[in-house]
C-alpha cells in the first residue's frame, strides 16, 4: 500500500527527504515550497533545491505565497490527502491545512524537542555547547513544534563540527527516517509520545547583531559561536586596515592556552585573548573572498601580535 501525500519543503535539508519518500512509493501528488526569489550577485530568480528536485521528479510543483489564503486552502483540502509531510518548509500552517489531510501533517525537526523547537535548532545547539542532538518526526499540532513524536534518531555532536557538517548528517539521518515512519503509519505502529514542556528551549532566528564575535567571553563560548555560525551566516569581527576597517568571517577555531586583554592577538599566527582563555583562528574568510586556510590568510593579511581586532 502507498500514502497518497503532498511534501512541504524548502531548502537542501527538506530536498533530501523528498528524494527518500519518492524512491519509497509513495504517491506525492503536489509538492508545495516558497516562491523563487532572485539570489546571487546577479540577482537571478532561482527555484528553491526542492522545487528543482520536484520538476527533475515529473512532480506538480505549487508556491503560494502564504497558506492562510482560503483559495489555497480550499484547494489543498480537494486533494483528499493521507497526510502531508513537512520539512523546513518556512510557512506556518494554520488549523485547516493540519487538520485536511486524513493522517494530519507530519514534520521533520532537526532537534530532540521540547530542547531548540523554533527556526534554527542545528546553530544553537552548537553554539550552546551541546554534546548531542537529533531528528524527529512529530505529528504536528498548532504551537510551535509542540506535536507528539513519533519517531527519533539520537546523533552526536562532535568537537570538530560546524552548523555546516552537523547539518549535513542531520539532513541524512533525517532523510533515511521517513521510509520507516511511513511504512509503521501504514501498519499503524506508529506510536505518538506527547511533548513536555519541561526543559523546553527556543531556537530563535540568528540575527545579524550576534554573529559579531564578542572577544570578553569565555574561550569555549566564543568557539562554538564560530562553529555554530560556520559556514552561514559567519561569526566575524573588524580588523583594522590602511583604508578604515575590513570585515573578516572566521570558520573554524580552536581553544588554546593564553592570556591578555580580550580581542588582543598574542602572536603573530592567529591566537587572540578571550575572556578566560584564547582561541587560535584556523579558517577565515576576508570580504568578497573565499574561505580560507590560516597560512594562507596569514600571507596576505600580517596580523602581529598586538593587533586588537574589534
């Protein structure tokens, strides 16, 4: 037996699960995602990566610019859906659209909730300093990835990972997840375990203002901000040049052994002064530039030690 369903996605994380349902079976009627919008240096009009993969698969493709519009709830109620399955998709669904589909709707949270429920559960848990994190499936419900859980995967945070790599397994296991969450709904063993509120963390949206690295905290902190940042949006801080002041992104750094006044650099090859200990800069990215390694950097961009960085 197949699902009659419609997937709801956005980016990459969302398109890998869309692959994984399709080569299930499973019949996806309409595949809904956000409208193209124009990207680049360009600004070229680009089709999101699900609504690329939906076309390559032979499916209907919709991009409404908001699901409360009663035409394009009155129509997705017509499709006489089992369920609808949802991964980042970046639209709120009201009442009407979870409830249409016979089975609900389904989403795919990159979090073991009620910890990060909210926009940006992989940077905040790395910038937090989490050992662990996770995938589920909820069933959803009207708060903010409140629903139930149905099924879940545990996965480490290693020492060495960015938002970027963390994603990247997140998005695989996650993935991989949905076949079986489908193939147990169809049997109905799928078993829901309500949420508690306890412990309940939110993983608000990065903003721009606490991307800017702040040298007066601890080593640790300012570690994990860099990696929970890396690759996007990029903790960075202003070095000091003959023409004013130049943005600089860091990647990748590292905790070290030092001491001085926060922001200070302590030697010539990237080890700068936090508020306890230091962190020796390993990957940088200066504006309109690649990321770059730190001896590469380093050729180009003398940084003797003194330089207080900002």
């Amino acid at each position: 037996m197949t699902l009659r369903l419609a997937f709801m996605g956005t980016p990459d994380f969302a398109a890998a699960s869309l692959a994984e349902i399709a080569a299930a079976g499973h019949d996806i009627v309409r595949v809904y995602t956000q409208p193209p919008r124009r990207r680049g240096r360009g600004k070229e009009e680009r089709k999101t990566p699900v609504h690329e993969l939906a076309e390559t698969l032979g499916l209907e493709v919709h991009t409404p610019d908001s699901f409360r519009d009663p035409e394009v709830l009155a129509d997705f109620a017509g499709l006489d859906l089992d369920l609808a399955a949802v991964v980042a998709y970046g639209q709120i669904l009201p009442k009407a659209a979870l409830e249409a589909p016979h089975l609900g709707c389904l989403n795919l949270h990159a979090s073991l909730l009620p910890r990060w429920r909210g926009a940006a559960p992989i940077q905040r848990a790395i910038m937090a300093g989490d050992e662990k994190t996770g995938v589920q499936i909820m069933q959803m419900a009207e708060g903010l990835d409140t629903g139930p859980i149905l099924l879940s995967e545990t996965v480490r945070i290693f020492p060495f990972d960015t938002a970027g790599s963390l994603h990247d397994r997140l998005m695989a296991t996650g993935a991989q997840m949905w076949p079986r969450a489908l193939a147990a709904l169809e049997r109905g063993s799928l078993e829901a375990v309500a949420q508690s509120d306890d412990g309940a963390t939110y993983a608000k949206k990065i903003s721009n203002d606490e991307a800017r690295i702040d040298w007066s905290r601890q080593a640790t902190d300012v570690a994990n901000q860099i990696r929970g940042l890396s690759p996007f949006p990029g903790a960075w801080f202003e070095l000091p040049t003959s023409k004013g002041r130049s943005r600089v992104k860091v990647h990748l750094a590292k905790v070290e052994e030092g001491e001085g006044a926060p922001g200070t650099a302590l030697d010539d090859e990237l080890l700068v002064a936090c508020g306890d200990e230091a962190v020796r800069l390993t990957r940088l990215q200066r504006e309109g530039k690649s990321a770059m390694e730190a001896d590469e950097f380093l050729r180009g961009n003398a940084l003797p030690a003194g330089t207080v960085l900002d």
